[in-house]
C-alpha cells in the first residue's frame, strides 16, 4: 500500500522525467529514473547512488539525483539515510517541493530536513569579489553541511583573451593571486564548487557568458574625476544632506499626511471548520 | 561616462526617488470571508480519522464533472493537476478545534476539496464543492460541504467501533480510537452521504456525486 501511494503521487512528474532522460538513456540516472517509474526502490537506489558516484553532473541533476535517493530512503525505512539526502536536494533546490507527492506519513524525513534550512543563517553559496589594491581574487564559500570538495575557479583580466585556471581544496575563505590580475579593479571570471565525486554544487559565468566582478574604471575617467566637483568632499557631503533631508520629508509625508487617504487594498481570508 | 553625464543621471534618480516616493502605499486590511463548513456524516468518523487535508483547485469548464474527478482522485490519493493551494495535512481534532486558516482567498470559482485521512494513511472521507468564496463573501453567505465515506471507511465502519466514546475523549483526554469489534462502546451512526456524494445545497456547483 506504502509503496503503490508513492508510486501514484509521483507518476505525473516521473513520466516527464523519464521522457526527458531519453537523451541520456542506459546512464545510471536514466535507469534510476525507469526503476522509480517500475516503483523499485531498491534499484531507484542503486542507480541513483552509481549516477551519484560518477560525478560530472550539472545542480539540476545532481539535485535529482539526491531526490531519488532519498524517496528510495524514505520508502526503504532508511529515515536518516533520506534526511541526509533530502537535506543535500534542499542545499541545491532550496525551492523543492517532494513532500506534495509523498504519502503524509512518508513526509517526515524531507520536512525535517526543510526544518533544518529553515533555521539556518546562511545556504550553500559562494561569493566573489577582488581587491582593490592587489587585484587578488577573493573567493568566500558558505557550506553549511559541508558538500564542497573543491573550486575552481578561471579568471581574466580585462582586454585579456585566456583565463588562467586554478582548482583548490573548498574552505570557507579562500583567495588567488591570479597571473595577469595583479592591481587590476576588475575582471571575468568562472567558478565552479565540486563535491567529492566531481559533481557540480555551484556554477558562475560560463565560457560564453562569464561573470564579472569588481569596477571598469578607465584611466581617464579617473583623472577626470580627480578634478572634478566628484572629488569634492564638500559635493558629497550637501548631497548627503539634501537626500536625507527629502528621505525625512517623504515619510513623514506618508507616515502622517497621507494615511487619511491612502487607497484601501482588501486581501480576503478564509476559514475552514469541521463539523457533523 | 563623463562626470557631467554622472551628474545628470544622479540627478534624475534623485527626481524618481522622491516622485516614487510621493505614491499612496495601499493600506492592507485583512477580511474574512463567511467559514468553509465541512461536515462529516457524524461524529464516529471523526472519531476514526487522524487528520484531514484540504486543497484548492482550479475548476474546469463542467464543474459537476470536475468535483467527481477531483474527489476519486482525492480518494486515490493522488491528484492529476497540482492543487492552486494546499493547506497540508493538519491533525483533526487541531482542525476541529482552532478551524483553518486559507491566508488569501482566490478570487473566482475554486474546487475546494477535502481529504479526510485515517491513523494509516487511508482515506475515510472526501468530499469537493466548487465556490466563489469572494461572492460568498460579499452576500456573507457561509458554505458547508458535505464529506461521503469511502468504500475503506464503510468496511472498517462496519466491522468495528472507535475506542473512545467521544470528541472529547479523542481530543483532550486523547484516548485511543483505535477500531475495536462491533458492539463496543458507540456514539453515532454512519448514515451520511455514501462515498461520492459531497453535493450541498449551493447552486448548481456542488458535486454531483459518484
């Protein structure tokens, strides 16, 4: 019975999953993706691990993959096994919704571990940014449940045609005195965070697209500005009068004034009771 | 980009900001409509049943025909389409005590549809009305949505009783309803609607029933 209701509330999304792997068929997610539609969990399990274990794939599949196992889990009374799992899919999707087409009792793995996002600070992310003064790249990775393995990262200065590259061991700071960046203020650049079988966690910019980070200030434009009412200590300061001055009368202006008549937007909310 | 040209486009930000900022802010009021009413056949099902759930659905063009699909899929436990809103699986005495709270009503004709859930994942109960709950609002008119009985209820119904004798034993004291042989100790009696007919007396919207 268990596993019949898994297996109606997830043939709608199944189906579109399976046709979609028809471009990757005899993969092992594609072989997990036809044993959750033959609702063998034991294989989905199998399949969804080997697909897991030989790296190279892209979030939204590796997010699948962890979907996979953890149903597989859930359904195989691995409770903590699918907590792990669904915790991994929620650091990747952190809008994933697998509780709507599990049976109610089969939800408590996945809302567990939505639970733990929920009181988290901070999510799996990376940020980047470089100084100023040195032109080194500074990389500032948040892993919560420590997913990442390695990054890498390729970067470019700018009017530059080659990125050079460069893999390190994931830490949660890290930064790279990039050949060719040195007392540079901006530049492109790629990052890809790996997990420890080579899958990607987190991807910025692409060959054809790539990221940029930092300011473009042209040397000129810099020497104008030194001359010019931009350099002045004193613009800045009346500017910063004046905006203060117009942010206090805005609202006060609508704080006060305007409340009297201000447009009144109903929002309806209903109530649902039981009785007999 | 020239400092002159800098000046110009702060400048013309500076404008927008105080110009967005003389726009009224709407003042939210929060409304409720007249209260969804789902009525079990009686109180013995509600002794038997663990939690309920109850989901929002886009109706199609015949909305007879809609609520009977809706309620064997809410029997089958699994639903075709994703529901427009889903309130969750909420325990039942929680929902017979507090009510539920639906945070914003979908203006237009909705399926609402509830799905009423024994202690191990079976259905007892569904039952499917389709309402404009804005309308209803506004003629303050309140909707009560007949639950009928599954065909699993009515075969543990018929072959066994609630351990526990009332709402209050179930809820406050939460004794067990565990299912024990007929003749044990009973408080109601199942003639509601049979499974399927979750029709009320709403005009022309309610389900048809199966």
């Amino acid at each position: 019975m268990h596993l019949l209701r898994l297996a109606h509330g997830l043939l709608p999304a199944v189906a579109i999953l399976a046709s979609a792997s028809g471009a990757v068929a005899q993969s092992p997610l594609a072989d997990a993706e036809r044993s959750y539609v033959a609702v063998d969990f034991d294989a989905t399990l199998r399949h969804a691990t080997r697909a897991l274990e030989e790296g190279g794939h892209p979030p939204n599949e590796l997010a699948r993959i962890y979907e996979l196992i953890g149903v597989a889990k859930e359904t195989l009374r691995d409770y903590d096994g699918a907590k792990a799992a669904f915790l991994r899919l929620l650091a990747l999707r952190p809008d994933a919704r697998t509780h709507e087409v599990l049976a109610p009792t089969a939800r408590g793995s996945f809302l567990e571990a939505r639970g733990f996002w929920a009181a988290q600070q901070e999510r799996l992310g990376v940020r980047v940014d470089i100084s100023s003064e040195t032109g080194a790249l500074r990389i500032s990775l948040s892993d919560p449940i420590q997913m990442a393995r390695r990054v890498v990262i390729r970067a470019r200065a700018p009017n530059a045609r080659a990125f050079v590259q460069t893999e390190r061991p994931a830490a949660r700071n890290m930064s790279w005195n990039a050949p060719g960046l040195e007392g540079q203020t901006w530049a492109s650049y790629i990052l890809r965070v790996l997990d420890e079988h080579g899958n990607t966690l987190l991807e910025i910019g692409s060959e054809e697209s790539p990221e940029t980070v930092g300011q473009r200030r042209g040397r000129g434009e810099e020497e104008e500005e030194s001359g010019s009412i931009f350099a002045s200590p004193w613009f800045w300061i009346v500017t910063g009068v004046v905006v203060a001055g117009a942010v206090s009368a805005i609202l006060y202006w609508q704080l006060v004034v305007e409340q009297e008549d201000a447009p009144v937007q109903e929002v309806l909310v209903g109530r649902v009771r039981l009785g007999w | 980009m020239t400092g002159r040209f800098r000046a110009s486009v702060m400048c013309l930000l500076f404008a927008s900001c105080i110009a967005a900022g003389c726009e009224k802010d709407p003042v939210i009021v929060m409304k409720e409509a007249p209260a969804i009413t789902f009525r079990l056949p009686n109180d013995r099902m509600f002794r038997f049943s663990a939690s309920i759930q109850v989901t929002v659905h886009q109706p199609g063009a015949d909305w007879i025909s809609n609520c009977f699909l809706l309620k064997q899929q809410a029997t089958n436990m699994s639903f075709t389409e994703e529901p427009l809103l889903d309130l969750g699986v909420q325990p039942i005495c929680d929902v017979r005590r507090d009510g539920l709270v639906i945070p914003e009503v979908l203006p237009g004709p909705r399926a609402y549809v509830v799905q009423i859930w024994g202690p191990t994942d079976r259905v007892f109960g569904t039952g499917c009305q389709v309402v404009d709950l804005a309308q209803k609002a506004a003629a303050g008119e309140e909707t009560q949505i007949d639950v009928g009985a599954t065909p699993v209820y009515t075969t543990l119904a018929g072959s066994s009783d609630p351990a526990c004798a009332n709402e209050a034993e179930k809820c406050d004291l939460e004794l067990s309803c565990a299912p024990v042989p007929v003749g044990g100790r009973d408080a109601g009696t199942d003639s509601g609607p049979p499974a399927g007919d979750g029709g009320s007396a709403d005009a022309g919207a309610e389900d048809g029933g199966a």
